[in-house]
C-alpha cells in the first residue's frame, strides 16, 4: 500500500503549492481536487497543468486519484460544505449532461496527469426524483462516462456517503454487480463505512475486487467529521489488517478537508501516526484535537 494526500485539505494554497507541501512531508501520492480553487475543469490552462507536471517531477509524488465528487465550481457564491449537485442522478436532463461533461474533463485531466481513476459520487436523492429513478438516471450516466474512460485508459470508482442515493456498501455492491464492469470500482472512504454503522473489515472484504483507492480519516462514533488518524475511535490497524488481507497494493489516501485552517499540520500528523501503524498491536488513541 502507499500513502497519498487529498489536496482538498489545502484549499487555502493554490494546487502547485499544496503539491509540495505534501511531497515534503513524505507522501509518496497526492489526490488533486477537481474543483476550485485547485483544478476545476473548466478553467484549466495548459500553464496549469504544466505546473502542476513540474511540482509532481520535483516531489516525485505521482497521482492517487482526481477527486471529482463535488461541484462547487459551478455555483457563483463561494459555499461552505461539500457540494455534490449538479449530479449524475440529477432529475433533469441538462444538469446531468452538464455533469457528464465536467466528469469526462476530469478523466481528461486524469490522463494528462498520469493517474489512473477519478472518483466520483451519487449525488442526493432530491424531491421530485424518487430514489428508483435517480438510480436509473445515474447508471446511463455512468455507462457513458465508463466508456469514454475506457477509450483514455482511466477507471470511474464510486464513493457512497451516508445522505446519497448510493449510501451503503450493499447498494454500492448491487450496482457493481449490476454495471458490471472492468472500469468501474469503488472509492472506499472508511469514515464513511462507520457512519454508516458498517463494520469496515466485513466492507473490505465484500468490496475487495472493485477497490480503486481508499479514503481514511478517523471518526469519533458515528459523527460524520473527519479527524486526523488517532483522534477518533476507529480501529485503523484492523483497517491497515484487512486491506493487507485482500491483497490492496494501491493508494491509502488520506482525506482532511476539515482542517482546512491547520492543513500542513494534519498532514504531517496523519502521516507519522499511519506509517507507524503497522507496527500497532491494538488502536492508540490521540489527544482530541482543538485547532482544525
């Protein structure tokens, strides 16, 4: 396994700096944000993305995963979460295109850049769009974007969150099977997993053919805010255990958009605590954290 950083904690600093820091810590991948303010695809210049190749070249970092779940580069008025609309499972058609458009861009992206997936999400069920149709709007979505990444190279993996259309391993399982699919996988994010009141050792397991990169961060009970490795109480060494029993040789990425005011900090945090984990006969916990 190897350790990546999500640059959606890094939102402060522009994509060629959160890029170094991360390589300076010690991370051997980094996870670009494919939103504003970091690589939004439809403001890209090629200057950008030759930045970007020369800060990859100086870190000798490579790309875990462009991260392309949330949106919030469409939307005027800066907004303070996630934003996951318009989706793939949006009810009319023209915000679905509009979607389908921006996600084949970050496939574009993902290949310019050398990685080999995207992640994308379900979006919510909204009013006016019953879960059964949102699904079926979703899976031809899908089924468009999948071969377009077929022809570049690049695979689609899902990530499903408590509050989406897709919210539990057993959904996520079911439209695998159903799409069935080489280029489709999943995008695990173990906090997730435990807010779903999922047990992430049974997930990895049942998930293991279709893992294309991993989300971690620590959760305290079932609260869905993502805290640095050690400060929640989910058992990671089981984690680190299961997916070494599956056989994971991709990216662990760690994933702290929480701590956009402390970044560097959460950084370097969560890297000491998961490159000494493996050592860990049984979870340690941290001292709660004050300064996100």
């Amino acid at each position: 396994m190897k350790l990546a950083f999500s640059t959606n904690a890094f939102t402060a600093y522009s994509i060629v700096e959160a890029i170094i820091k991360i390589g300076d810590i010690g991370y051997q991948g980094v996870e670009i944000l494919a939103d504003r303010p970091h690589l939004y695809p439809f403001d890209v210049r090629c200057e950008l993305i030759d930045g970007i190749r020369e800060s990859l070249d100086l870190t000798n970092l490579v790309v875990s995963n462009i991260n392309a779940n949330t949106a919030s580069g469409y939307f005027k008025q800066s907004l303070m979460e996630p934003v996951f609309e318009p989706s793939l499972s949006n009810k009319d058609r023209g915000l679905r295109e509009w979607r389908i458009k921006y996600t084949k861009q970050c496939i574009d992206l993902a290949s310019d850049l050398g990685a080999k997936n995207i992640s994308i999400t379900s979006g919510r069920p909204l009013p006016g769009c019953p879960p059964e149709i949102g699904i079926e709007n979703f899976k031809k979505s899908i089924e468009e974007i999948i071969a377009y990444g077929e022809r570049k190279g690049i695979s689609l993996g899902i990530e499903y969150e408590p509050g989406l259309l897709i919210e539990s391993a057993e959904e996520i399982l079911e439209l695998m099977k159903e799409v069935d699919s080489d280029n489709l996988g999943v995008n695990l994010d173990v906090g997730h997993v435990v807010v779903a009141g999922e047990d992430p050792t049974e997930v990895i397991h049942l998930l293991s053919p279709w893992l294309f990169n991993i989300h971690i961060e620590d959760i305290k009970g079932r609260k869905h805010y993502h805290l640095i490795p050690g400060y929640g109480n989910i058992d990671l060494n089981k984690v680190y255990l299961a997916l070494k029993d599956v056989g994971y040789e991709r990216f662990v990425t760690v994933e702290l958009y929480t701590y956009c005011n402390s970044p560097e900090r959460a950084a370097k945090e969560a890297f000491q605590y998961l490159k000494g984990l493996e050592n860990l006969q049984k979870y340690v916990p941290l001292a709660p954290s004050v300064n996100y």
